[in-house]
C-alpha cells in the first residue's frame, strides 16, 4: 500500500520515525479482526465452532476476542441467531469508554452500521432506552438490519442531528458521537479510504465534527456524559476537534480516560511538533498549538502496532452538573423522554394508539403472546404501538415523528390478514421464553436446512410435544427464527432476505 505523502508526514510528525516504521511494516498484512460474544452467550456454548477457537480477549470490552486468522466466523449458524457481532477490536473502545449504565438513556447519534449500537444495546439489556440515530437513509436500512439480527432494544431514527436536539433538548444520560471522518484507521481494510484521503478532506471533517459533537452536547443532560470517537489519527480531527469544542462549551470537561492498550492522546510537546513539521493549512497551525492544553491522559489513541488494532481515538466528556437546565421542546417537535418515565418499572402493555387497525393488532399481539410466550421482551415503560401494518414494543421516544423507522422492537404485523411474528421478536426471545420451542442440538442437520429457508420436519416425539402452531426455532438455549408447524411439517419463516445456501462444517 502506498500511504499519501501528507499523511506519512503528517504521522511522523505527530507520532515519530519508530511509529511511522511499524505502520508500513503492517501495511500489507491483513486488516484485524475481532468478535464480540453479546451478553447472552457468554454462559458455556462449548460446542460452538466458534467459541472453542477464541483465544485473545480485548482487554478493553468484556466477552471481546481477536478473530483468528482464517475463522469464518459469519457462517457459524450462532451468527444467524444474533450471539456474535464482528467489529474490530479498537472500534470497541469508545462504548467500553461511555460505559452506558442499565436504566440510563443513550443516544447513538452517528450509528450505521452499528457496532456501536449493538454494543450498547447488549450492556443495556431490556433496562433502558437506546436511540440509535443515522443520517444517511441506505446506512440507517443497514443500521436496523443488524439492530434486528441481535435483537437489541433500540429505537431506530433517520434524522439530522440538528432535528435530534430540537426533541430532545439535555434528554440524555450518555451520548455516544463516533463521528464521519477521514478513516486513516481503516486504510488497511478500506483501501478506498486510502485514494480519497487529503489535506483538504481532513479540514472538511473537522468542521462537520465539531458541529455534530457541539449539537450532540445540548442533548446531554447536566451531569451527563458524552464519548467523541473517530477511526482517525491526525490531532485535526481528534484533539484540536475537542479543544475547540471545550472553548464554545464552558459547562463541560474533559475527564481522565484510562483504556488498556491505549497510548494517551498527543502531549503538548508533541503537537507542538506537529504544528512545526506538518503545517497541513494556514489557520490549522493555530488549532494544533491550541490542542496542547488537553491535559495528558485525557485522550486515548490506538495506533496500529502499539495494540493489535486498526485505530481509533476517544475523548470522553462530562456536562458539569450546575450547568443550566434543558429548555423545552418546540411546539411540534417530537415528544421527548418524560424525565422520571424510565424509572416507572411497569410495563404498561396498553392498547395501541393508532386509532384504526391497531386495537385489532393489539388484541392479536395479546392472543399470541398468551399462546406462544412465556415472556415477553418488552422493556419496563414501554408501550404498543402500531406504526403500518406493524405492532411494536416501543419504549418512550420519538414515536410517530417522520424519520423515525424503527419505534421499538417489532412484534407481529398482520400481512394478507394473516397475524404473523416478527423476527426480530424471535431472536430478542430467549428459547426458555417460548412455549413451544423446537430446541435443536448444535450440529443437527435441520439447522442449516432451515437457515436455506427449506420446510423442516419434526420428529413424532416433537410433533407431538409441540402441538401445531407458531414453534420458536432455537440452537441450543438460543433462537434462530419462526415455524409453523402442521402435521409433522415446520413451515419456514425465516425471512426470505436472509436465505442463503449455508454450509457449515460442524466440529465434531
Ligand atoms: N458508529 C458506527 C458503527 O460503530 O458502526 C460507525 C459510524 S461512521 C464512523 C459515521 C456515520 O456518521 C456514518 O454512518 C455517516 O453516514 C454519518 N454521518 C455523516 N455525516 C454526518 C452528519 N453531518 N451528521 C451526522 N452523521 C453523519
């Protein structure tokens, strides 16, 4: 690969020769990789494929490992069912740095494709509200694809920032900013990102973060905290982004940040250095100059060959407590989180609010779940809510405003006058929270059968325990997707979109 020349002077500059060395020895190996185990597969799954060939933890994520070389960790049919999430190991840093709290509201303002999301979702379980947010409309599809195949609890929202904060003025315990940037981190496993790079797309960057982190800051609320990341090295878009930020917003601060493997942001000596050695353009010399006030340790960077990582940087900022309290939403806006309504631990499970066709779906809901569940996943304050043909659990939020694609967790939805669940609610459905669940061993041929979308038969003993209806499809203690079951047949209800011709080699 060869890197630009503003950028090798530029990574000098900032970082030294012996830095410089170690990035281009790395430059034409394989980009790194890691997985994360979500929360509910962390007890034993000895069988899986999977499990048995982690070796390394993260040291910075709980249930975080090094994706060996060569293992196809996508095809194990436990990825179908949502237990896994691959995301390399330094992209896991900015969430372990927020660390969002059960019972708190978080805010994913930059979320597609959504590792971050899952990330949170998978530490907030059904305690708390998780808006997961994307600007752009292709990426926020992508964004609940992968909100759906994990089954976390999030709300899914395509709106601008600046729409954002109108909602939701000091509304949020922790925010999570992982801004658009000039992906110097990715340059190994996005070699696209290596011919697009420029000086000039660095400044433009730079600009457009500080924009987004200083309207994510009104979102927080006083005593709040909010994480800005990048998948970039250069202190333009990093520490002269927070610098700058920090001087337009008097109420905040920077706070110590201490995440293993990490090296502590630039010193003011080496920005200093870098002001001299790599003068990018006028104007920017000074924001270098200016950066050197972040205290050291106040910042973290990865850096490729420092951990075995890609890279990226993290800040992490506190809303001093005293600091003024949210004005109100305007007229029109979206309705916002009631303050207090989280902690109200009851869920209500109160008809739909639509007038038309959601009472009807709201009984179907209620006649389904007392059929097929024993649990259902509905968080505590969450509501029903019908939005289309679609019956979701909906936590409070900005329900019913444009741009919002994803209100809550799907349930049913009546399609042909037919009341059929969702999979997003069988994969949010733990096997134990069905009642009739069809729990296939890791290493049954019907798994991957029934992955390739074809109809699967039970055996005698199982048609006959099952009864014929809706059946939860599991893998062990963990759900795949829906069956219908009728005279011996499960009809398949894996949905069409995510049939493919597995194959699968299972370890013996
Ligand atoms: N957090 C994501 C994850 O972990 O999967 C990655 C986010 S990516 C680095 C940055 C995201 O910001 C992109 O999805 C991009 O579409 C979005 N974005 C671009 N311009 C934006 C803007 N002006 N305001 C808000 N988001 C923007």
């Amino acid at each position: 690969m060869n890197y630009p020349e503003g950028f090798a002077t530029m990574y000098r500059a900032c970082f030294g020769a012996d830095a410089w060395e170690r990035i281009q020895d790395l430059a034409s190996s394989p980009p790194h990789r890691g997985i994360r185990l979500l929360a509910r597969d962390r007890a034993p799954a000895a069988s899986s494929a999977v499990r048995s060939a982690l070796r390394q933890a993260v040291p910075w994520e709980t249930g975080a490992y090094e994706l060996p070389a060569g293992l196809q960790a996508g095809a194990d049919p436990f990825h179908a069912a949502g237990l896994y999430y691959l995301q390399e190991p330094s992209a896991m840093a900015p969430v372990s740095a927020l660390a969002p709290q059960p019972g708190e509201l978080v805010l994913d303002l930059c979320a597609a494709p959504g590792g971050k999301t899952v990330q949170i979702g998978d530490r907030l379980g059904t305690a708390g509200i998780l808006v997961a947010n994307e600007i752009d409309p292709g990426r926020a599809g992508v964004l609940t694809e992968n909100i759906e195949r994990t089954g976390t609890m999030a709300t899914v929202t395509n709106l601008s920032p600046a729409r954002l904060a109108a909602a939701f003025p000091g509304s949020f315990d922790a925010v999570l900013v992982d801004a658009p940037c000039s992906g110097e981190g990715m340059f190994r496993k996005e070699p696209a990102a290596v011919d697009q790079w420029n000086v000039g797309l660095v400044a433009a960057c730079a600009d457009t973060q500080l924009e987004i982190l200083s309207t994510a800051a009104a979102m927080v609320r006083p005593g709040g905290r909010m994480v800005y990341s990048t998948c970039t090295f250069n202190p333009i878009e990093d520490e002269c982004v927070c610098i700058e930020f920090l001087s337009r917003a008097a109420d905040w601060e920077l706070c110590p940040l201490e995440l293993p493997g990490s090296a502590a942001g630039l010193s003011a000596t080496e920005l200093e250095r870098a002001a001299r050695e790599w003068p990018p353009l006028a104007g920017r010399t000074d924001a270098l100059r200016a950066a050197s006030q972040v205290p050291t340790g106040h910042c973290a960077r990865y850096l490729p060959g420092g951990a075995d990582v890609e890279g990226h940087f993290v800040a992490l900022f506190q809303r001093r407590k005293s600091s003024a309290p949210p004005s109100s939403a305007p007229e029109g806006a979206p309705r916002s989180i009631p303050d207090g309504h989280r902690r109200n631990a009851k869920a209500r499970g109160e008809p739909a609010r639509d007038p038309g066709s959601s009472p009807r779906l709201a009984d179907a809901w209620r006649g389904f779940a007392h059929d097929a569940l024993r649990r259902a996943p509905c968080p505590p304050g969450a509501e029903l809510l019908a939005q289309g043909a679609r019956l979701y659990c909906a936590p409070p939020g900005p329900a019913g405003a444009s741009g919002v694609l994803r209100p809550g967790l799907p349930l049913i939805s009546n399609r042909h006058r037919h009341v059929v669940p969702e999979h997003a609610l069988a994969i949010a459905l733990r096997c134990a929270d069905a009642r009739r669940p069809l729990r296939l061993a890791y290493g049954d041929p019907r798994i991957l059968a029934y992955l390739r979308g074809e109809e699967i038969e039970a055996t005698a003993e199982e048609s006959e325990r099952l009864t014929d209806g809706w059946t939860l499809i599991c893998i062990e203690d963990a759900s795949l997707g829906w069956g219908k079951l009728s005279g011996g047949c499960i009809k398949n209800h894996y949905p069409r979109g995510l049939r493919r011709p597995y194959r699968f080699v299972w370890p013996h």
